[in-house]
C-alpha cells in the first residue's frame, strides 16, 4: 500500500494550491455579473437661467423657458413665489407645454414688481413626477422691455392664464399683494391684504360662491399690529370643517362669519376671491382674486408579477430572470475557465 505523505494528499505536491487559484479565477469572473443591470433614468425638467438664478424685467410678458425629458404635450406647472422679505408678497402661475423638441416655456407679467424683488421658481411636470427649483430676481427694465416673447422662444407659448383685472384703484382702502393664490388640494395657501392706513383696519374675505361652486366663505381679517398688511391663510384640508380655514400670524386676526360645510376637502377648481373694505362686505369689491386648487399629483406605484421565487429585500438589483441569465453565463464562463486551467495539470 502506497503511503499518504501529511499535508499533499493523493493529488500530490502543488496541486491544491492550483486548485485555488482556479476557484480565485472563477469567483472573479463570476463576481460582475450581480452588477451588469442597467438603471433607467427618470423624468427631469430644466429651467434656462445664466448664472446662479433666472433674472426676469418688471415689465409685461416676461419669458422663463426650459426642457423637458417627457411627451409631447405634457403639461409643465410654473409657479413664482415672492421670496421672504419681497414687499408686497406675490404668487404667479402659469402652464407650459412641452414641444416636439423637448422645450417647454411660459411668459408672465411682472410690470407690478419692483427691481430687486426675490423670488422662487418652481417648474414641474403635470403629474409631479419631475420638478425643479430655482432662485429668481426681478431687474430694472432697461431700453425696450419686449412685450412679445422673442423669436427664439420654444412655440408653442400658451397664452397667459386669464386671472380676474385688479379693480383696485390707487386710492383703494384694501388691496391684494397678489390676484392669484395657487395651492395643491389639501395644502394651504397665503392671501396678502394690504391696508392703506387710512379709516380702516379691517377687511372682509369672500372666497367661492355657493351657487356656483357649492363652497362660499366669508371671513373679516383684522390689521391687529398696525402694519398696513395682514396675511390670510387659507388651509384648503380644513376648509368646510368648523372655523379652522383661514388663520393669521403676528398681532392680525380673523373671524369667520359664514362657510358652506363639506364632507371632505376642497375640491380642485377656481374660487373667485372678494376683498371688502370694512367689516360689512356690502359695497363694490375694492379688489378680487382667485383661489385656485389643484389636484395633487398622485405617486404611479410599479407592481411585479407574483412569482414563487423569494424577493429580493434590497429592491435595487437586476429581475429574476436578469440575475437567472446573468449567473448561468457566468457559470458557463467560470466552468470554461477551470477546465483550462485543470486540463494544464
């Protein structure tokens, strides 16, 4: 009988450590396989700006413009938002449309704000899936302020949204920061109202027409500290449920004289805004608005097949089938490998 000498073993001198080494080279090129899937990229939207923010004229028809990475036609939301500190506050809104070329652009009206105001510019896709923001100031017009967009602005430009004419004159008691208070359903929005200082220092609120629109409330805000301005809050999740609306901050107040009651929240629409001078509500409206509501963008959860393979606790990896492919080639490839490297012994 031949006899075993102690750490060789019948394969001979050498021949584990060849073995090793083939496992090392199988292991390696089994190794990458787990990590060929590629990650699709998702929606964006871009907004064209030089330097560190879009900078727009306090003049009519004041073009912000941008790209899309979705289908034609989709809808782009643009909303502007004075930045805290901007006296008056003000809120704008406009839609644009994405066309053939990817680009998307809206034009506002700024002739109302002042050079140096800050703002906040948000650009999202119609369902929410993609969406940007970017800091903005308002310049100084300087020589002709075009009121038309120029020629190298993406087409189609959708008209701006028709809003309600501001009514207020300049001797108005009561006037609106803004005509046009936008909020997501369930989200609240700012109402500025502004007092001239004069004989009063209150203002009553009109928003919706139960006629109309099925909802209708009626608020008196009060200017408590004597700041010529009071800020409304309007927190559409509440509205309809009981007196918690429309709040105020600082030393302002609000009490609530009438609402319709609802079951659940507001529902996305326009709501024309009425702002009284005084507290009766009963003359001419000194300034009107709009309220709008929009639906809130709902998240598209992708499902799976069911499958009687375990899942994958991470989420992030390759499907089954991928990993399936991915492994038996690579065993392919690594069995290859070994049978060279033992057919050399």
């Amino acid at each position: 009988m031949r006899s075993r000498r102690s750490g060789t073993g019948w394969l001979g001198r050498g021949r584990p450590v060849r073995i090793a080494a083939a496992l090392v080279v199988l292991v390696t090129a089994l190794a990458p396989a787990t990590f060929a899937a590629p990650v699709a990229a998702g929606p964006s939207v871009t907004v064209d700006h030089e330097g560190d923010r879009v900078t727009v004229a306090n003049g009519t028809a004041q073009v912000v413009r941008g790209t899309a990475d979705a289908p034609v036609g989709t809808e782009i939301l643009v909303r502007v938002r004075s930045t805290d500190g901007t006296d008056p506050a003000f809120l704008k809104a406009e839609r644009g449309v994405v066309t053939e070329n990817g680009t998307w652009a809206v034009a506002f009206d700024f002739a109302h704000q002042s050079a140096g105001d800050g703002f906040r510019l948000t650009a999202q896709t119609e369902n929410g899936s993609a969406e940007i923001e970017v800091d903005g100031e308002v310049v100084a017009c300087e020589g002709d302020c075009a009121e038309t967009p120029p020629s190298d602005t993406p087409t189609p430009i959708p008209e701006q949204t028709a809003t309600p004419t501001r009514t207020a004159g300049p001797d108005a008691p009561v006037t609106f920061g803004e005509n046009v208070f936008l909020a997501d359903t369930g989200g609240v929005t700012a109402v500025p109202v502004t007092f001239d200082g004069g004989d009063t220092d209150r203002a009553v609120v009109v928003v919706g027409d139960a006629a109309e629109v099925n909802y209708e409330l009626e608020a008196v805000v009060t200017d408590g500290d004597g700041d010529g301005e009071a800020i409304l809050y309007v927190d559409t999740s509440l509205a309809g449920r009981g007196g918690d609306t429309v709040s105020t901050s600082g030393g302002d107040s609000v009490t609530i004289r009438s609402e319709t009651p609802l079951e659940g929240t507001l529902d996305p629409a326009t709501y024309d805004v009425a702002l009284y001078a005084g507290g009766e509500g009963t003359d001419a409206p000194a300034d009107v608005g709009s309220l709008v509501v929009q639906a809130a963008a709902t998240p598209t959860v992708a499902t799976d097949a069911p499958t009687n393979e375990p899942a994958d606790a991470g989420g992030d990896g390759p499907g089954s089938v991928a990993v399936g492919a991915l492994v038996s080639g690579a065993f392919l490839l690594g069995g290859a490998v070994l049978a060279a490297v033992l057919l050399e012994w």
